[in-house]
C-alpha cells in the first residue's frame, strides 16, 4: 500500500495501522514504525476513506467499551445512526451471554495484538437479534492509550442457509434411513461407503461396520461377474435401471433384487464410485413363479379339455377357443379368435339368449348358466346336440369384462343312453318273456297229460273201426287236432325253455326251403313272388333245425301278411369275410312298420294285428330263439318302403376249421 508516495510493508498489521490513525494529531515525527507518517489530519481521513471502503462493520472503542468510531456498514448492520451508536458502548449491541467475550480482553494485557474472533448475538436498533461474526483486537496508539477495535460482519444469512442446510441433511439422513428398499454409496474398487438400515436388514447384518468392510463383487452377488456387467453397464449408459440380480445373504441364502444405480464421478468426469437402490423382488418372484404355474396350469387344463371352451369379451371378440371347441365346430382356434363375433358360433338369438339367462337369478344365479341342452350347427353344416354351462367374468369394481361357455358334444352321451335304454327293454322284454315261459310252462304241464290221454284212445279206437264206419272221419279229425294241439304244448314247453332241444350243425338255407314248402302253397302266398338268393356255399350253423324253422316261418308269414297277400319277399344268406358268421336276411315291400314301434317290435304279446288275428308272441319267441343260438337279430324298416329282418348266426366251429 502506498500513503502519499510512502510505502507499508506487505506484513504491516492492519490493526496497527488503523491504531495509528486514530492516535491525537502530533506534529511529524519519525518513528521505528514502517509505516512513514504523514500529516494527522491527513492520516485520519485516508484511514476513515479506507474503513469506509471495507464490507465489513468496523467500530473502534475505548477501554471502557465506549464506541469512538463506526463505519458506514457498523450502522447498516447495527441499525443505528452513526452518532447514536457514538453514544453507546460496544456491550450494548450484544446480548448478555457474549458481553464477556469483550469484557475480558482489557483485563489480559498478554493478549494485546491478538485477534479474537467469536460468533454472536448482535442486538439491532428495532430490537431484532441478527447472526453476527465478531473479530477484536486491543492495540495501544503511540502515546500508550489502549484501544478496542472491532470487525463486524452481518452472518444471519449465511447462519440461516447453513441450518437450512443442516436441516436439509438431517431430512435426508432421515429419509435415506427410512426407505424401505436398499440404498447405498459404494467405491469403484467394491467396497460400500454408506448405507441404510433397509439394506442392512434385507442382507441379514446387524452390524453395519461389519457390512460396510465386505467386498461386493464376492460377499455379496452370488455370481461375481454381475458385477463387472454392472459396472460396464453404467459406465456405457449412464445408468442401469431394474437389472435383476442374485445377491447373498450373510447366512447365505439368496435373494433377487433389481438394481437401480448411477455414477458418482469426480471434477474430472472420472468414474470413483456409484451410488443406487436395492429392491427386494424374491417373494414377487415366488409369487410370479406360481402364477405363471398356475397360468401354465390352467391353460394346459382349458387345451387338454374334450368339451369346448369358449371365452369373449363383452364387445363379442373371441379370445379363448381350445381343441374341444375346434373338434366341436370345425373350425381351427386362429379362424375364430379375432376373427369371428360370439353370436356366429350360435344359433340365432342364442347368444342374446343366454347373456338375457346370465343376468337373471333364474337360472343358476347372476353370472351363472347351469347346464342346458340345445343344437349348433357346425363348419359342415352338421347339427351337432350340445350342452353349455356359462359364467360372466367380472373385473374388481363388479363390472362385466367376459363370459365363458363350457360346451359338451351330447352325440356320444345320447347314443350312449340310447343303447342303455334298448339294453334296459330287452331286460325288460327277458323278464316278460321269463314271466311267460313260467306261464306256459305251467299250462302246458297241465294240458299235456289229458291231451296225450286223448290222442292214444282216439287213435286206438281208430284202429278198432272198420274202414266203412262213418264215425272213422270224426275220430280222424280228432287225432288229427289233438297231435296239433301237442304240437303247440311242444311250442310253448320250448318256449318256456323246459326242454332241450338238440344242437347239430344245421344248413340253414335247407332250413329255409323247408319252411318256404309248407307255405308256399297257402292261400296268402299265392301272389306273392318269393326271390332267393342263397349262399350254395353257406356254411353251417350249430343249432336246432326245428326251432330255426320256426323262426324263418314265423317271419316269412309276417312278411306276407304285411304284403295284404300281393308282392316280393327277397330271402338272402351269405357268410362273414372272417367265415365266422352266418347272415340270414328277409326283405319285403310291405307298407313298413312306424319307428315308434321299432323298439317294442319283439316285446312278448306286443301286435299290430287286428285284435284275434296275433298273439304277439312270434317274434319274441323268434327273439328267445336267436338269443339262445347265440345269434343276434334285428329290424330295419321305414313306412312305405317295407322292412327288412336280419339274423345273425355264429358258424359251426369243427365245419369251419374243415
């Protein structure tokens, strides 16, 4: 510094400076001071220019703390006018606990030219107390008096900002403490620098020393190299978001977590540590693991299921379509989903009619279908019996998203009742039949003596008469009747199944001529043309000629009547492919017989004749008959085109193997 073309040593105390300004003007004098004095006057308005200059409030004080000199900016801070805070001491602008501070500088000579610095509590003209930071320093002029000088410096700003930031720390020491997910500050060399409590009890330590000393890449990922792919990761992109790792716990479990983290880089840009979250995604990948289980589950049950499967939304659009539903209609799964509206798949108004059936409680409960029957049609044009049970599928706040139907293909079931039921009439029909042949057994026993009574006197008596006695024609017819009679006892015995007739290899088609020999000459045949197309090879069968006789002629006479007497009876035989069965056919051109009495066609006493002209038992003695050879036979008839009855008879074994 240079005073009037003087210069002050760089090491000249400004203190010093400022204590011989504001000495007692003297005359010029030299001293040993390095400062090279000027005129008081002169020296007193350079030093008051310089402190008036400064930023900081200056006050000069004597040693009774009364205030000799302040600058400009110890009013501004202070509050008071410059001739006011001449009228105060320097105690007075301070608050009682730092007064001391001052008072006990005069009393410790030793501390003379020190500067001590404080903070304390300023006291403002309008009582307002401000931050302030406090510098004095005691100094004795040229003439031995001792001085107070002091700086002060207006720090309420900087006080606020460093506990507003102070708070702002302790705030975020607080929130980085109360996360619940893992945070941490690590070094780039694998070491962490900081974490929370979150992370510390998500790896299992108690002890955070002990956490904070671990190497990262081998105590805690459970495959090491995640961590290289972690540290190029960010140092490429900035940054990794979510990247799913295995960490280790310290009782060595381990545990998935998505990594969240970013560099911390130096003034250079250069990468020294990162900084991140953990988030502890174990239990939602067990939980993920067992929906996705679930879904796969629920998926192969809905593609493995035989009844079609069917979901939509409420718009119509199909979403669910499964192999059942492909089988049932026809159509593959990606014709339909996306592609064909719900209400095609039905009837039409079906579908309007089942959503009318899901919305009411009628019919199941609202949001529910219990099963109900009807037909589709379907991609062949087939009609095709159907049964569907539905549901609506409702999202959380109970709004309808989707319904599903369950649809069961009823051919198979239907066909499968239908046999039941024939199989449950034919047990029907074997129980009346075994009802009657107890009858007829009982009937025929009791007839049978007196009947063969009268047929051995009358032929004896036949005998007796002479060849011209008129009364020999009556005993004739007699004989005659009561030998038919025994013929029918005969019947009703087998019947009833209380003889046993014998079984020998019989050929049926002479079985058939025979029968055809005693019709063909009756009045009911005379205009009906009989067609035989029989097998010249036909093997035999095991069984009863007379019995089979009795069935050929039973269903030949059934034939003709069914005719009115005028029109073509087609007999057929023929053998299996296999040589194992017999086929035994009559067609005729009758007017057929109503499919409702198709089932009922061998039930015991069940006719269509006019009532004395059939007993009902010809066929189902027929059906006894076949049944017991082993054979099966059957009717296929439609009105107006006539009807044709099959028997089916097993082959002599030791003919077909000859």
């Amino acid at each position: 510094m240079v005073l009037k073309g003087k210069e002050v040593g760089k090491s000249a105390n400004i203190k010093e400076m400022m204590a011989k300004k504001l000495s007692p003007p003297t005359k010029r004098k030299r001293t040993a001071h390095p400062l090279v004095l000027v005129d008081r006057k002169e020296e007193a308005g350079m030093f008051q220019a310089i402190a008036e200059l400064g930023n900081d409030g200056i006050l000069v004080f004597d040693k009774n703390h009364r205030i000799e000199y302040a600058n400009r900016v110890a009013s501004e801070v202070t509050g008071y006018r410059n001739e006011q805070l001449l009228e105060m001491t320097i105690l007075s602008l301070l608050d009682k606990p730092h007064q001391s501070f001052i008072e006990d500088l005069f009393i410790h000579p030793e501390r003379y030219g020190e500067k001590t610095c404080a903070e304390a509590h300023l006291i403002t003209s309008t009582g307002e107390v401000k931050e302030a930071e406090i510098c004095i320093a005691l100094a004795k002029t040229s003439h031995g008096i001792r001085k107070g000088y002091a700086y002060l410096k207006d720090i309420t700003d900087r006080k606020k900002y460093e506990s507003d930031l102070k708070n702002s720390e302790e705030k975020l020491r607080r929130l980085f403490d109360r996360v619940r997910h893992g945070l941490f500050i690590s070094s780039k060399e694998g070491q962490f620098l900081e974490c929370n409590q979150a992370l510390l009890d998500m790896m299992g330590y108690t002890d955070k020393e002990e956490f904070l000393k671990i190497d990262i890449a081998r105590d805690l990922y459970a495959n090491p190299k995640d961590r290289e792919i972690f540290m190029e990761r960010t140092e490429r992109d900035g940054f990794v978001k979510d990247m799913e790792v295995e960490f280790r716990k310290r009782n060595g479990d381990n545990i998935t977590i998505l990594l969240t983290g970013h560099p911390i880089k130096n003034e250079k840009g250069e990468i020294i540590g990162y900084e991140g979250i953990n988030l502890d995604i174990t239990e939602r990948k067990r939980i993920e693991d067992e929906l996705r289980e679930a879904n796969e589950f629920f998926t192969n049950l809905i593609k493995s299921s035989v009844d079609g499967i069917i979901a939509a939304n409420m718009q119509g659009n199909i979403f669910i379509f499964n192999k059942g539903a492909e089988a049932l209609s026809g159509y593959k799964a990606d014709e339909v989903i996306g592609k064909v509206h719900i209400t095609q798949i039905y009837p039409e108004g079906i579908a309007k009619e089942i959503m009318k059936r899901l919305r009411s409680p009628d019919y199941g409960g609202v949001g529910k279908l219990l099963p109900t029957q009807f037909n589709v049609v379907n991609k062949e044009g087939e009609e095709i019996p159907i049964q569907i049970s539905a549901a609506l599928i409702y999202n959380r706040a109970g709004q309808e998203v989707a319904s599903v139907g369950i649809f069961t293909d009823l051919r198979s079931r239907l066909l499968m009742e239908k046999k039941l039921q024939e199989t449950h009439l034919q047990l029907v029909s074997s129980e009346k039949m075994a009802s009657l042949g107890k009858l007829a057994a009982g009937i025929a026993h009791e007839i049978n003596n007196p009947l063969g009574g009268i047929l051995i006197y009358s032929s004896l008596m036949l005998e007796d008469l002479p060849e011209e006695d008129p009364k020999r024609g009556d005993l004739a017819r007699i004989v005659q009747e009561a030998g038919r009679c025994k013929e029918i006892v005969k019947g009703l015995l087998e019947f009833a199944r209380q003889t046993e007739p014998k079984r020998e290899p019989t050929d049926i088609n002479r079985a058939i001529n025979d029968g055809l020999f005693f019709l063909v000459n009756q009045a009911l045949f005379h205009n009906i043309r009989i067609v035989k197309e029989l097998d010249p090879f036909l093997p035999f069968v095991r069984g009863n000629s007379g019995q089979l006789k009795q069935v050929f002629m039973n269903i030949i006479v059934n034939a003709a009547e069914a005719m009115h007497g005028n029109g073509t009876l087609t007999i057929r035989t023929s053998v299996s492919a296999d040589r194992k069965t017999v086929w035994i056919g009559f067609t005729d051109t009758g007017e057929g017989i109503p499919e409702e009495n198709l089932s009922r066609i061998f039930d015991p006493f069940f006719t269509t004749k006019d009532v004395g002209k059939g007993t009902g038992l010809g066929l189902a003695t027929s059906f006894g008959i076949i049944e017991e050879h082993g054979g099966k036979i059957s009717v296929n008839s439609k009105v107006g085109e006539g009807a044709t009855f099959a028997i089916e008879l097993p082959v002599h074994l030791e003919n077909n193997q000859g």
